[in-house]
C-alpha cells in the first residue's frame, strides 16, 4: 500500500472516507506530525492498491496552544492604605509571553477601589508614575466587568501654588506604558483628583478639596468642567509611550488632571486601538496624541467634559507625526474643540467618521514649511450649540486633499457666518453635502476653488464679505482704573474722550510701530499700529483688592495666515491661554482682536505674561484695566 499526501489546493479525487482508523496509530502519529511542520494545513491522504486509488482522506491538522497562564494579583479591595509597590513588585515579577495569540492574563479579581498614589516616599514629584511598566510583551490585564476594580488618587504629586516651573511639573501617570507590545487592558478604570463634577473647585467648603484653597479659582475655569492646571497637566490615567500592538479596551476614566489616554513617545507609537471607552472628566485632552503615533483607531469611545480638546493631534517637534488615525462611531465633548489638530509636526492621513460632537471650531492647522494631507470629516453631528464666527466652524490650513462630506453643523445666524474655512489648501479638495441648518459662507483663502467640487450644501450664500467687528463690550457696573498706550512713550486720546497713558509698568520686550495701515474693527488706527512685542511682563500696581476687567488688545501686522505668531498669556501667574493665535481669531491681518478677562486682585497688583510659544514671539497693543 503506497500513501501519498497532497497538500490543498492540489486537484485531488473526490473524498470517500474520512476514517482514519485504517492506519497504524504509530504511522498516524508520524504523519500528524509531518502535517504539522507543514504548518498544519488541509490536507489530503490516498490510500492506493495496485497503483489504483480505493479511498481518500481529509485531514486538518493543528497544533493547540497551551492554555493561557493566568497570574492573580493580591491586593486589598477598599482599604485606604496605598497600594502601589506591593502591585508593582508582583507586575515587574511576571514574565513575557512571546506568543502574541496566548497572552499571559494578569487579573485584578478582587474588584472594588484600590489606592494607588505612586512611591510617595522615593518619588514625591509622581516623576516615575504609579505603575510604570517597561518592555513588557504577551500582558492582558483585565478585572471582572461585573466588578471592575478602580485605581485612585487623592491629591496631585505637586503640591498647589503659583509660578511651577517646568522641571517640577508632576509626571504622574497611573498606568505608564513604555515600548510595551501585544499589550490588552480592559475593563480597568481609573479616578483622579480633579473630581468635583459640576461647581468649580475652590468655590465653596464643600467642594474645595484639601489640596486647593478655598474660593480660589482660575480665570478660565467653567463651572461644568474639570479644573485645568499646566503644572498638573502630565498627570493622564493612561500613557502609552513608543508601544506596539495595544488594545485598550472598556477602560474608564474620570478626574484626571491631565488626559484620558496619552500616546507618544520614540520609537513610534503605532497599531493601537481605543475600543469603547468612556473618558469622562479629564483636565487637559480626553485623548492626546504628540510626537509619535502611528495607525490609531479609536471606536465606540465616549468622551464627556474634556476640559480642552476632546481630541488632539498635536506633535510638538517638527520631526513629529501622528499618522494613520481614523476616528469613529464615537461621542466627542471637549471644552474647547471636538478635534483640534495644531502642532509642528505632520498630522496626515486622518479619518473622521460617523461621530457625535459638542465644543467649537475644528481645527487643523499645517504650515507652508511642512503641508499636512489627506483629511477626511466626513458624517459627524455637532449635537449642540453653533459656530462659525468670528472663526469658521471648521478650518483647515495649509492641508492637501480635504473630504468634508455629509456633515450637520449648524452656524451661527450672526456676524461672520463661517461654515468651513480653507487657507492655502491645496490637491484634492470636496465640500459636499453638508447641512449649516443657518445660511453660511465657505471661505476659501489662497485657495484655488476652480478645481475643486462644492455642491449640495445647504444652505449658502456668497463669500465672506468686509470683516464683521466683534460685539462693543458691555461695560456696565466697571470703572476704568488703566488704560496703557502700550509700546509708547505718549498718551493717546480716543475719539470717545478716553486717554491712554504712556507704557508702563512693563519689563521685557522691544517696542515697534507700522504706519500708512487701516485696521479694521476700529477706528482708533494710530493706537494699534504701536506695540511691544517679545515676551514681556506688566505689573499693575496700586490696585485695590477685588474684582476687574482685563481688556487686551491685538492686531498681527506681520503674518499672513494663521498659527504663525502663537504664545502663552497668563494672568495672576495662572495660564489663560495657551498658543493664542492673534491671526487666527482675528481672520486677518491687520484686524483688531479683543480678549476681555474677569481678574481676582488679593494683593493689590495684577500680573499679565506673555510668553512665547510654539512660532514667532508675543505681540500686545493695548491694555484697559477696569474695576467692578
């Protein structure tokens, strides 16, 4: 008897027995085994007599995995003592699995809230994190969805107060990921300290934590959204940092200082999945990626009171990517944007799909320098509110290949009217079928509209027209107390009567001044075309304590387009605005642009700074100081 052995999709008769009972078991142990050194495909096995076939059998042969190793972490469910390095010392002890299809499964069984500060001890300022896990490959850790456990803070690493330099910012993560692979975690949830849902911390006894002072709160802080501090911003539930392969799927978060989910980091960060989650309450973004991720799909993930961007694509160094992102079926609610995309790297090859939204304008700002590509928004809904002016309610710059197809985004019925912006875009570019409920514009700068495809978009009207002012400001109930010249030795009388000293009390910075230029949304030229610029500093003195009115005043005289000039400005030594772009609030160059702030003053003096950011260098044109 001969046995030949075809391997599919070798041309064989037609199968007649599937009995293998009529070999030897010894020879069927060895044929199994040569089947699996083939790789354990289908195969077929004749059995011959006298050169003629009498029957033929199919055989699958595959080798099983083992079994999954499960590891069981010990820990005390509810007890308030921390907890970090007696976990930490049982997760560094676990081995990788290097089979990427059998997982070791490390299980937080127990369930209920686990303490978890980081190493107090020898890592007072949370620089290493809580549990900061390095190299790990083959990890599933999961808890019981029935009962999930829940890792929690009490206070930041950092304790409150004033001017934090950068070195001494907090770094605490609670699950810090470095070049991990084939990583799964699900079901576990984590809880910060940035937990009063609903009045401002520090508004009253009740919701003023032991960690913050009472009736202190920063000037841009809402009520219905998290606390935003910059030298707690590094403190995210979930940090992901040049890792490979890894689903976070059905995790929870909830109070963090800085963000939901953090992706980042070299080598890059690439194939990672974000599955259902619910991201609630995060200071800074609900989910960040920075220098550098690759193919990201977040999925049915719900993201509620993001204190800045719901999501933000943003590399901070020019070699920085975030590439390959698609973004769907998913509910986006941040304080500022639904998806904001600034940044000095190259953000390309983004697909934005099928989401619910809440926050201001969409923002994706490329530069001529290093073009961005390939954007798709493509059936979202803004659930609430309506924009477009005085910015469009979306903007793409300096982006080839735009596809804005099929969305819902009611526009503002005043003034500007911007559906969707596009400055100096370029390729490919489709605007079709979109719903602006309210008559709107699309406005196109530098941007060649003969080549591309508008139609069906409801409804619309003709292009922007004369740039609209913004709204006289109510000054009602104040009392002017300063009004500085700034970047003059002389004072200046408005038309309305009121005299604006010469600059003063100012350290930093270097004067300049254009002539022979109308600024549009005023009629006091000569005041605006003055200005300091570089980073600076104002200190107003002799105030009484109370209430006042910061009123600052810009107009670009310089660029042309917009997250050319950038900076920070804080007030009090609390951060107001990060990377303020006069350009692109403004729509134009040239255009004056007002930022009226509420300001606390407890010692007599207010403080403004102005320092630099992501391009170019601060530039001021007029101060007013009011008091309530």
């Amino acid at each position: 008897m001969n046995i030949k052995i075809f391997k599919r999709p070798l041309e064989a008769p037609a199968s007649k027995n599937r009995l293998i009972a009529v070999l030897e078991q010894s020879r069927l142990n060895l044929l199994l085994e040569n089947l699996l050194a083939e790789g354990g495909n289908l195969f077929t096995l004749h059995r011959e007599v006298n050169g003629q076939t009498v029957d033929i059998i199919e055989i699958t042969a595959r080798r099983l995995p083992a079994p999954h190793k499960i590891y069981e972490i010990d820990y005390s469910p509810n007890s308030k003592e921390d907890q970090t390095l007696h976990i930490l010392n049982q997760l560094n002890a676990i081995p990788n699995s290097d089979d990427p299809e059998n997982p070791h499964i490390i299980r937080f069984s127990k369930g209920g809230r686990v303490k978890a500060e980081g190493d107090r001890q020898n890592d007072p300022k949370g620089k290493n994190g809580v549990f900061s896990l390095r190299d790990k490959k083959g990890w599933h850790i999961t808890t019981d969805p029935e009962n999930p456990v829940c890792f929690y803070t009490t206070a930041p690493a950092v304790p409150y107060g004033g001017n934090v330099n950068k070195g001494n910012y907090s770094h605490r993560r609670t699950w810090w990921f470095h070049q991990c692979e084939n990583l799964r975690v699900s079901n576990i949830r984590v809880e910060g300290s940035n937990y009063t849902e609903g009045p401002l911390l520090g508004s009253s006894q009740e919701h003023t934590p032991p960690f913050w002072p009472l009736g202190k709160s920063n000037p841009k802080d809402r009520a219905g959204f998290p606390v935003y501090v910059p030298y707690w911003e590094f403190e995210h539930a979930f940090d992901l940092r040049g890792c490979k392969n890894v689903v976070l799927e059905n995790v929870s978060t909830f109070g963090t200082w800085g963000d939901g989910i953090y992706i980042g980091g070299k080598p890059v960060s690439e194939n990672i999945q974000i599955l259902n989650c619910h991201l609630k309450w995060a200071g800074r973004q609900g989910i960040a990626m920075a220098n550098h991720c690759r193919n990201v799909l977040i999925d049915g993930v719900r993201i509620d009171n993001a204190k800045r961007s719901a999501i933000d694509l943003e590399p901070h160094t020019r070699d920085g990517i975030v590439q390959g992102v698609e973004i769907r079926n998913s509910v986006l609610f941040g304080f500022l944007n639904a998806v904001a995309a600034g940044g000095r790297g190259n953000v390309s090859d983004v697909y934005i799909h099928d989401n619910t939204y809440r926050g201001t304008t969409l923002r994706c700002y490329g530069k001529e320098a290093l073009r961005r590509k390939n954007w798709r928004w493509i059936n979202n809904r803004r659930e609430t509110g309506s924009y477009g002016s005085p910015l469009g309610a979306a903007i793409f710059s300096y982006v080839d290949n735009v596809q804005y197809e099929g969305n819902y985004d009611p526009i503002s019925e005043t003034q500007s009217r911007i559906g969707l912006e596009l400055n100096d875009c370029a390729g490919e570019i489709v605007v079709v079928n979109n719903n602006f409920v309210n008559p709107s514009r699309i406005v196109t700068r530098n941007t060649d509209r003969s080549k591309m495809l508008i139609k069906g978009n409801t409804p619309i009207f003709n292009e922007l027209g004369p740039i609209i002012p913004q709204e006289p400001l109510d000054l009602s109930g104040f009392t002017p107390v300063y009004l500085i010249n700034v970047g003059s030795s002389s004072t200046y009388t408005a038309t309305n009567g009121s005299v604006y000293g010469a600059d003063r009390f100012v350290k930093g910075g270097s004067v300049g001044r254009k002539t022979g230029i109308n600024i549009a949304n005023t009629r006091e030229d000569a005041l605006y075309l003055q200005f300091r610029q570089g980073e600076m500093q104002y200190k107003l003195t002799g105030l009484q304590n109370g209430n006042y009115l910061l009123v600052l005043y810009f107009s670009e005289h310089y660029h042309t387009g917009p997250y050319q000039r950038t900076f920070h400005i804080n007030v009090q030594g609390e951060r107001w605005a990060s990377d303020y772009d006069i350009w692109g609030w403004a729509g134009a160059s040239h255009s004056l642009v007002r930022e009226a702030i509420p300001v606390r003053v407890e010692r007599g003096q207010l403080l403004l700074e102005l320092g630099t950011g992501l391009s170019d260098q601060p530039l001021l044109n007029a101060i007013e100081v009011y008091k309530q």
